[in-house]
C-alpha cells in the first residue's frame, strides 16, 4: 500500500482586498464538498471572503496573509452561521480547504490539505487522491487504464474517509480511476476515461452524492 496520511482540520480564506500589500502570504484555495449544502459565503475576521460557492465549486489559488485567522462559513446571503473555527496558515505554503459531510446529520467540516504546486517533469503528471465521501466506507483504489480489468491489487488500499494521498509522479496518459468498497472489487466510484496532461498536478476528490444520485469524483487542477 502506498504511504498515507490523514489531512488536519484547518479553515480557509479567500480575499486579496484583504491582504496589505507588505504582509507574507501562504497560497489558499477553496472547495465546497457538502452535498447537502447549499450556496455559502465565507467570512474571514468577520469580512466577507467568498460570495455564493455551490456544491463542486472550487476557487483558484489565492494569496492571503499568513498567521491565524477566524473563519466563518454562513449560508449565502445571510448571517446564519453553519460552521466558525479559527486557523494558521504559513507563509509560502499553498492549501487546499475542503468543505466536507452533510448539514442534514451535523457531520459538516472543514478539512485541509498542504499542496505540491511544482510542476513534474515533462512527459509525467503528479496526481493525488483524497477520499471525501463521508457516507461511503473505508475504499481501495484502482488506476488502470481505461476500460482494463481490475488488478489483483489495488494502487491504494484501505482509504478511510478524510485521509489523502500523497502525491504519485505517472507517466502522462489516459487513466481509469476506480474507487471501491475496501477488500471488493465493487465499484462505488468510477472515473472513466481520465487524461492526464504532461506537466500537469492533479487531486482527484471522492465525494458525497446529492440526494438519489452516485458518489462521484472532483478532479482539481493544481497545477495548469
């Protein structure tokens, strides 16, 4: 099994008014996971950051000041509050914040990741999986090539929910990725045909379904 580790519960923010031109700056980025969620504004300090993020939206990366912050998630529009947490960011670091779990069972969450944004070598592609699907269980993973047969082994096994891999170095090339209930070769979550561009950094995100839908996976572009 390749080597993993569980992503700690950080927050996030998102505002270049925000940030005085001589302060030192990390790199943040923001994804909204809730399937049940609906639009959220994100406040920092009590400002607000981020207008409207919908289910599977996800920003570019931002530079915002370094040091702790409060972070406030509220439903669009309004100053009901679903979530409120304090934060560190680190100078030079770049972040991606994910909003995680579901409202209706109170399992809603922030959770970050530190992020490679150095591009690979020409002709390979970085790529990472982060299991983000709070009502699935603990997964395998499979990367095949499109369409072949699942291997004997899995790329990765035994994923639990809020855990992220780290970065693989592959050869540039269409993919499949398969996402499978942990010691099975059933399918929860499938990929398809998946190009991965040379030069290029990818997390692949395993998420929650909308109500009577599949899970289903975010590819994030890290990098190009």
């Amino acid at each position: 099994m390749k080597k993993l580790f569980s992503v700690a519960f950080f927050a996030l923010m998102l505002a270049v008014s925000l940030i005085p031109a001589s302060a030192q700056t990390a790199r943040v980025r923001v994804v909204h996971a809730s399937s049940d969620a609906p639009g959220v504004d994100i406040l920092v300090d009590g400002n607000v950051a981020f207008q409207n993020l919908r289910f599977k939206d996800y920003t570019n990366y931002t530079a915002v000041p370094a040091g702790m912050r409060m972070l406030s998630i509220n439903v669009a529009g309004t100053s009901t509050t679903a979530l409120s947490l304090p934060f560190t960011l680190t100078s030079g670091v770049s972040y991606t914040f994910y909003a995680f779990g579901k409202l209706s069972n109170s399992s809603l969450t922030i959770i970050g990741t530190g992020d490679d944004t150095e591009a690979p070598a020409v002709g390979s592609v970085k790529v990472r999986v982060v299991h983000g699907a709070s009502t699935a269980p603990t997964v395998d993973i499979f990367v095949t090539e499109p369409f072949a047969a699942l291997p004997s082994t899995p790329l990765l096994s035994g994923v639990p929910y809020t855990t992220a891999s780290h970065y693989l170095t592959v050869p540039a090339a269409d993919y499949q990725a398969r996402v499978t209930v942990a010691g099975t070769k059933t399918v929860a979550i499938d990929s398809r045909r998946l190009r991965l561009m040379s030069g290029t950094v990818r997390t692949i995100v395993a998420i929650d379904p909308v109500a009577g839908g599949s899970f289903d996976l975010l590819v994030l572009n890290d990098v190009n």
